[in-house]
C-alpha cells in the first residue's frame, strides 16, 4: 500500500430550502440536504522507510436531514422561531492493515522476550550460539531477522516471515436525531437587543465490527501471523469473521443559548453570550463487548466587537472567550482490537483571543490581518476529582498562536500580480499505544512555525 499513499474523496450533495409566508406574521421554512461520501485514504502510520504499519481505509457514508421551522416577525420587538428537525447517517469503513513480519517482529520483539523472561539481546545470543542463519540480525530494523523468533523459542523451527502481511477490520456506526428548539430576540431599546434559544434532542445509535485475515503466513497454513501466532497483529480473534452488532438509545438532552448584543453607534456593535454545546454521545466497540460514551459538552462563554471606521476604509473584529469542556470524546486506534474508538477522555479548559480585520490602504489596495491565541489543555482531574490520563496535554491542531497578513491589489494593470503571506505557529504532540520507543520511534512533541506565499497572476485584462 506504500505506493498509494494520499486522499481520495467524492462529495455529492443536494440541498432544497422553500419557504412560505402563512401571514404578515408568520412564515414556514423547509430545508431538506442528503449527502453522499466516498474516500480512500492510504497513511504510513510510523512514518518509517520501510514497510511497517501501513493503512488502507474505504469510507462510505451519507446523511439526510429534514428540517421544518416557523419564523415570527410582525415588525415588533420581538422576532423568532421554532421548529423540528430529523437527521439520519450511517458510514461504513474497512480499515486494511498491512506490514512486514519481518519489520513487525523487531517491534514486538521486546514484548516477545519478555514474556518468555528474556532480553532482546539474550535471545539474539541464544540464536548465534545456536548457529541460526542471520541470528546477529535479531531486533535490528536496517536488517531485520527473517524467520519467526517464538517458533525457534517454542518449536525450535525455521519459520520464514510473511512481506506481505494483510488484515482488515469492517465497521459501521449509524446515528438518527430528533430535535425540538426555538430561538427568540427581544429588543429591549433601540441598542440593546437580548435573545434565548433553547433545543432538546434525542439519538437513536448503532454501531458493528468484524474482522478478517486477508494473508497470514503461508507456513501456518494462512490462518495466523508469525511474529505472534495470534490470527492477525490489530483485529480482536473474538471478532475474526464474527461480526458484532449493538444499539442504543440515550435519555435525550438540552442544550442552550443566551446573547445580549448592544449597538454602541451605527458603526460598533458590541456582544456577549453563554452557551452550551453538546456533541451526541458513540457507541465504543471493544472485542465483543461495548459501551456508550457520554456526550461530550461544551459550556462557553465570548464577549466582542465589530467596528466600522473611516467611512468603511477600515473594519474590524475582535472577541475573547473561556470554555469549559466535560466528557471530551477523543478518537484513538485501538491496536488490540484492530479498530477506532471514541474514549471520554475528561474535562478540558480553551480560552482566548481572536482579530481580524482590514483596511482599505488605497482605492486598489487592501490589508487584511488577523491574529488568534488559543489556550486549550486537559485539565488535571475529571468532574468527580479522579486524576485525568492526558493532563497538561494540549489539543492536537490547536495552535497557540497564529496570524496572518494578506494584501490584495486591484490596480488596473495588464499583468496584475497579487499575493498574500501567513505564518503561524503551532505545537504538535504525536502518541502512540504501540512500543514506539523500543522500536527506536519515540512520539515527539515540538513546535513548528509555517511561512506561507501565493501570488497569482490573473488573465490579461482587455483594454
């Protein structure tokens, strides 16, 4: 799979919104959207030269909504809107393993040994002693060992390693809502305006597993790896062509927004609002047992500005914000089970600084400039003050600091050239379940900083 590695993606979709004035008062809006995904995707997960954990995985999903809303607006203080809303997907994957035994053993190697109370290096100088060809190779991956070191251990045999080990496991998850919810505005004077929305919904969800043997090791008759002699090296043998299927349905939830926006003048607006967000709660598959994870929940709270100045030369926005998150979901490969699982992994705290803005230099050109400071990390303990696994760590593609400064220019020339530069900066920190570090690949975590150009040259203008 190595020389398919990248993304290839399809979206279709279709989106319908009709509306119908019942009165002066009142109107009913319909928005229906299906849509329909296919992607393959192929990932060297290690990173590595050589052929050892390569990934494969077909994604086929699609998702309809239906959505019915009354709007109220009789040109009084008060305007709103209620209605309901349907929403149904499933997605069905088929995650392909691929590796070299020979690459695989050297990473499990130190496993192996221990189990049988060994060290690497002792069990390479059992196998010279013994005189086994290439035994000074054992646990080395420029030249790995080529023969199963647990069948010389167990059986004292000669058992060549598979190139070209293959395994895949097949799952579906499936999710159907039901929401309630209204919204009103209320505008307390002329500048003060005051809005409260409110929405409960209801998740029906399902979820299957299964896995399956593409190639195991012709010596062993295909029925098993021989690193470890186990049917494959990440699906669970409870699942091995064995699907497992499961369904829940939670108790349904609320979630909720407050909003005060007041109009300094006619060119500052100024907010700030409280809300909750919620993402629904996913069914974890483990062998051949599950269990729900709870919905993940997002109290926040921003406060902001929206400017225009100079007759509109110059426009601006600028906002702050504190959240708190409890029961954040994290998805993660499970090595044991050969599958993605969705883990609550506790509370967590982000909190803020965002600007954007842009000024009209001249009649042709314009500054654009934005600035962002995140702060997102675990915190130490959960909401019942058990210690948290993960705290301290930072979000994954949060970066603390990031801006950028485009300028555009629109001069009438024959062979215009605009462009635009960002930098950002951000810290990334790669994990693993696996013996990364026995292996020699330890995860890293490092700041990296970006510098971005594009200029572009349009089409010859005609005179």
């Amino acid at each position: 799979m190595r020389d398919k590695l990248g993304n290839d993606r399809e979206i279709f979709a279709v989106t319908a919104n009709l509306e119908y004035a019942l009165n002066e008062a009142w109107t009913l809006t319909s928005l229906t959207d299906y849509r329909d995904l296919t992607s393959n995707e192929a990932w060297d997960s290690d990173g590595a030269a050589f052929n050892l954990l390569q990934f494969y995985q077909a994604r086929e999903g699609d998702a309809l909504s239906q959505e019915f809303r009354l709007n109220y607006d009789n040109g009084g203080k008060m305007t709103g809107y209620f209605g309901a809303n349907y929403f149904d997907y499933e997605t069905r994957d088929s995650l392909t393993f691929s590796t070299d035994e020979a690459y695989a053993q050297s990473l499990f190697l130190p496993q192996i040994a221990g189990g049988a109370g060994l060290t690497v290096a002792q069990i390479r100088g059992l196998l010279m002693m013994q005189g086994v060809p290439g035994a000074e190779n054992v646990g080395s991956f420029e030249t790995p060992f080529q023969y199963s070191v647990l069948g010389l251990l167990t059986q004292g045999a000669l058992i060549p390693l598979n190139p070209a080990h293959l395994e895949q496991s097949r799952t579906t998850d499936a999710r159907t809502s039901y929401d309630l919810f209204g919204d009103v505005t209320y505008d307390v004077t002329d500048r003060l305006s005051l809005t409260a929305g409110l929405r409960y919904t209801v998740n029906e969800l399902e979820a299957s597993s299964v896995g399956e043997l593409l190639r195991g090791n012709a010596a062993l008759g295909g029925t098993a790896n021989a690193v470890t002699f186990a049917p494959g090296f990440l699906i669970n043998a409870a699942l091995l062509n064995n699907p497992y299927s499961v369904s829940a349905e939670p108790d349904g939830a609320f979630t909720w927004r407050f909003n005060a926006a007041y109009r300094v003048s006619d060119n500052v607006n100024t907010w700030v609002s409280y809300g909750r967000g919620r993402r629904p709660e996913a069914i974890s598959i483990s062998g051949r047992t599950s269990s729900v994870v709870d919905a993940e929940t997002l109290d926040n709270v921003e406060a902001g500005m929206f400017g225009r100045f100079f007759d509109d030369r110059l426009q601006m926005t600028t906002s702050v914000y504190y959240g708190q998150y409890e029961n954040f979901q994290t998805s993660r490969f499970d090595p044991i089970n050969g599958v993605f699982v969705v883990e609550n992994s506790g509370n967590a705290t982000q909190y803020g600084f965002e600007f954007d803005g842009q000024a009209l230099l001249t009649d042709n050109i314009r500054l654009l400039g934005s600035y962002a400071y995140n702060f997102s990390e675990y915190d130490d303990e959960d909401s019942n003050g058990n210690p948290l696994q993960f705290a301290g760590n930072r979000f994954r593609m949060s970066p603390e600091n990031s801006f950028s400064l485009p300028s555009t220019d629109h001069s009438r020339l024959r062979r215009a050239i605009s462009g635009k530069a960002s930098n950002s900066s951000r810290t990334t920190t790669a994990s693993t379940t696996l013996p990364m570090a026995a292996a020699g690949l330890p995860a890293c975590a490092k700041p990296i900083r970006m510098a971005r150009l594009w200029l572009k040259r349009p089409t010859p203008m005609a005179w």
